[in-house]
C-alpha cells in the first residue's frame, strides 16, 4: 500500500491509459495527454498526484454537497461496514439503514412523496421510472398509454433507458436506436431560444409543446412527463418562471404522470430541499441520487407518489424490477447520515439566508465580463453563455487558476460548488474566473 504512495503522476496516468476506459471522453486526445489524478480532497478542495489544489467548483460531479471529508459520513461508513456490509431486499427482506433512510426521505420530501424504490446511479433510477409508469397504466388497462415526453438537450443518464429518455443528440447518434415512445418537446432555454418572446411568453409557449404533443399523439398514448426542475448537464437551463406551473397544468389535465429529474436538484442544489419545492411542483415521482449521499457512496432511488403506490400495492402483484444493490446497507447509512448532517446544520436555512445570494451576486458580476453574453443561476447552480465559442479554452484557463469549471459545448460555462462552501471561498472562486476571463478576453 505504502509503495503505491511513493509513485509519481506518470506512473498512474500510465496504468490508466493501459487499462481504464474513461466515460465520456475522447481516448485518443485523453491517451495523448493523460488523465489528471485526483488523490486527495478536504472541505471544497481537491489535490492531485502533483500537490497541486483544486476549488472544486462543481462538487465533483454536481454530487458532493455537503464537501468533502465529512467525518460523520466517513463514521455511518466505517460502522455499517463493520456490522452488515451486504444484505439485499429482495425476496421480502430489509436492512435498518435503508428502512430509516426511506423514512427520512419521506420526512424531507413534498407532501404525498413518501416511498422510496433504491437503486445506485441517477441512470438506473431512471430505468425504474420507465419500467414503473409504463406498468402503473397497464395493471389498469391503459395498455396504450406508454409514450414518455422529455425534452431535447435533457440528460436522464447513460444507460439505454437513460439517454433514450434524454435529449442529447451527440448521445443519440451514438450506438442505434433509442427506446420506442420516448418523444422529444423542445426545452425551455430562453437565451438560446427565445428569440423575440419575454421569458413568461417563451416559458408558456414551450410548455404548451407538451399540449401539443399530447393532442397530436392522443392523451391515451402519453404515460408521463419528465424533466430536470433545472437542466444541469444541458447546461443550466433555468426555465421562465411561467414554465413549470403550465408544465403541471397540462399533466393534470391530460391525467399524465409528472416525473421530476431530480438527481442534480434534489437535497439542496437549488436551495431548497428539492428543485420542486424550489418551483413549486407536485410531481408524481421524483428520482434522486447524487446528492442524496453527497456522492460519498453510490445511491439513487425514485422517489414515488401515494397515486402510483396505491397501484402498486393493489394491482401490480409481483413488481419484476430490483437490482443486487437496491438499498444497499452501507450507501443507505452513508446517506442517512448525510441527511441528518443537513438538518443538524441547517443547511437549507443556511443557503437561504446567505450563501445563495452571495453566490448569486457573484454570478451577476461574472455576468458583466467582457466575455460573457448571459449569465443565469438558482440556489447553487450557474450556467454563463460566453460572447464567443471559448467554453473549454476558459475551462482550461480555470484549471490553471486552480478552480475546476465544467465547459457544456462550446458556449456555455457551470458552476454548481459544494453547499457548504464559505463566502471567503465563493470570493477566491470569483476571482479565478474573473483571472481566467480576463486571459481569454486577452488571447
Ligand atoms: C438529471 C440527471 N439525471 C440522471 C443522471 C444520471 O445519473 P448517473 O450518472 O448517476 O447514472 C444525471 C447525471 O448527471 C443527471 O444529471
């Protein structure tokens, strides 16, 4: 274990190019450079295999929450681990860490929201809600009914019931066809567009889209909606205000399921507990993940809806769907704990009060950059349109700087940090974009 330490960045970018295929990356230009090794990570901070520090201004994967090196995390962990490793809750058998922590989701989510089916990964959480409306309409006869409308430039995940669900073309072109009855409405990204419409018109405009669809394909034929509250991946997308209450309009007119995507919005990105609390959105599931353990161990779940468990206990008998690591004992304590360490710190208050506005005014002073055509964020997420298509020679720039920043296409820049992180730190961040924008506008 002890020699290991002792190698060098080369060594390791050597055994990765030889033996690990990287997701979502080009292997010939990541072969060329090779890969940064992460070893290392305290509060908001990163280190590599070099010493040098990182501000993690995307929590990882807009997943590590509540920061890094959370000793009552790494505690739940040590202890489950030591008691019960493994068990699975198939075949009518459960652990206490995953029946506490479904109890203390059900305590933190909206009303109506109070069981939860687990899975590891936002994508397979997402399989589940495709497996699980499609057969919530036909236990009860709607056998027609099992088109699902999401939106173009969404992301649902990697796995085939996940990208089908997502928007992304570039992931579409890849590998043959998606799923069938998976319908594609045009998301609600007022900068991009919008063209000539206020954001209130566009947001009632794309959200009449799914009226639209439904009328074309027949209410019959449509078994839910799904959509992020806020596009992550896409980009940050902030939909107009006008978007979402017409979102819920049409499901309830239609009797059409509402599914939110929560997997980046949920426990406390958007400042609230959920992106639907933050837009006031009474969905009929919800998927999680990321967030939920602060990505500490891998856990996701649907959340779902008192409607589709009252089928589910009653029509559905034997529901055919489970994975080995649904509920997993030592991810659910990781994430319980996790949960218990946002209330106890009051960490939504905490966001409220405080570092929302403050990362939110940074935002709008970032905004003002020579660079930068559009800025636009909720809670803790933020998403820049830059004047020209310079995303990834900025994210560059930003590493250089010290500050890890994701690039989306070639435009657009995000920024989604730990909740926990302070004003001092939201301050170094402003002033490492703000180097690295004024570099790119020197260039
Ligand atoms: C909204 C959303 N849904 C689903 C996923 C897929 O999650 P995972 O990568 O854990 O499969 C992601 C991942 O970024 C996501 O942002």
């Amino acid at each position: 274990m002890n020699e290991k330490v002792n190698h060098n960045t080369e060594y390791w970018q050597e055994l990765d190019r030889r033996h690990h295929l990287h997701p979502f990356v080009d292997t010939a230009e990541l072969n060329l450079e090779g890969a940064k090794i992460i070893n290392k990570a305290s509060g908001v901070y990163v280190w590599d295999t070099d010493g040098q520090k990182f501000l993690d201004g995307m929590a990882g994967l807009w997943c590590v929450n509540m920061g890094y090196s959370q000793p009552s995390l790494i505690a739940a962990a040590t202890e489950q681990m030591t008691n019960l490793p493994y068990y699975n809750t198939f075949f009518k058998t459960a652990t206490t860490p995953q029946a506490e922590l479904a109890a203390k989701i059900a305590e933190v989510a909206p009303e109506g929201l109070e069981h939860t089916f687990f899975s590891s990964s936002g994508s397979e959480a997402n399989d589940t809600v495709v497996r699980l409306v499609r057969h919530f309409w036909q236990v009860q006869g709607y056998d027609n009914k099992t088109i699902i409308v999401s939106r173009e430039n969404a992301y649902h995940g990697s796995t085939i019931a996940g990208l089908s669900l997502g928007g992304m073309a570039t992931m579409h072109g890849q590998g043959g066809d998606i799923l069938p009855d998976i319908v594609h409405i045009p998301q609600p990204y007022w900068y991009g567009e919008g063209g000539d419409l206020s954001p209130e018109e566009f947001g009632l405009a794309r959200a009449q889209e799914l009226e639209k669809t439904i009328l074309e394909h027949g209410a019959d034929r449509i078994a839910a909606f799904i959509g992020e509250p806020i596009q992550g991946a896409g980009g940050v997308i902030v939909p107009p205000a006008s978007y979402w209450p017409e979102i819920q309009r049409i499901c309830r007119k239609y009797d059409i399921l509402l599914v939110a995507d929560e997997v980046i919005c949920g426990f406390g990105r958007t400042g609230a507990w959920f992106g639907s609390d933050a837009f006031n959105i009474q969905p009929d599931l919800m998927t999680i993940a990321k967030g939920l353990s602060s990505g500490y161990m891998p856990i996701s779940g649907v959340i779902v809806g008192t409607r589709v468990v009252d089928v589910m206990t009653h029509q559905f008998g034997k529901f055919f769907h489970g994975y080995t690591y649904s509920g997993h004992p030592v991810a659910a304590a990781v994430a319980l704990a996790n949960i218990e360490l946002m209330q106890q710190t009051n960490i939504i208050e905490t966001l409220q009060e405080d570092t929302v506005p403050y990362f939110q005014a940074m935002v709008q002073r970032i905004g003002k950059h020579s660079t930068v055509a559009a800025a636009e964020g909720l809670g803790m997420l933020a998403g820049f349109a830059l004047v020209e298509d310079r995303a990834e020679e900025c994210r560059e720039y930003c590493l250089e700087e010290g500050l890890i920043m994701r690039a989306v296409g070639s435009l657009r820049l995000v920024l989604s940090p730990p909740l926990v992180i302070s004003r001092a730190e939201i301050d170094e961040l402003e002033e490492k974009v703000m180097k690295a924008l004024d570099r790119l506008a020197s260039e």
